[in-house]
C-alpha cells in the first residue's frame, strides 16, 4: 500500500470516527471501546476505498497527483 492511499484512509477514518471518538479523548486515557471505534472506521474507509477503486479504477502509466 502506498503512502498517498495510507493517507486517504487515516482521512477517511479520521471523519467516519471523530463522532464517536471525541468523548473518550476528552478523558485521555487509553479504553477498549476507543480502540473498536478506530478499528471499525479504518475497515470502512479502507472498504470505501477499495469501492472507488472498483468503480473508477487508477489509469495505467499516469502519475500520482500532487
């Protein structure tokens, strides 16, 4: 997996969380539930990734945009 990919997944995952996220890091301290919620936003944004893939697949020999 390249960078640019990691990247738009912590993006993802980051929004798809934020919700959910935001009362326990006002506690700031580590719980399991925190741990499932950042686990679950990472497989639905890495499943919406893999979606827009699908459906618009990346052109052979283009570069990556900047």
């Amino acid at each position: 997996m390249d960078e640019q990919r990691k990247h738009a997944i912590l993006f993802a995952a980051t929004l798809l969380s934020a919700r959910k996220l935001l009362d326990w890091m006002e506690l700031g301290k580590p719980t399991m539930a925190k741990q499932l919620w950042v686990d679950k936003a990472i497989e639905e944004a890495a499943f919406i990734l893999e979606r827009i893939d699908q459906r618009w697949p990346a052109e052979k020999g283009s570069e990556p945009r900047r």
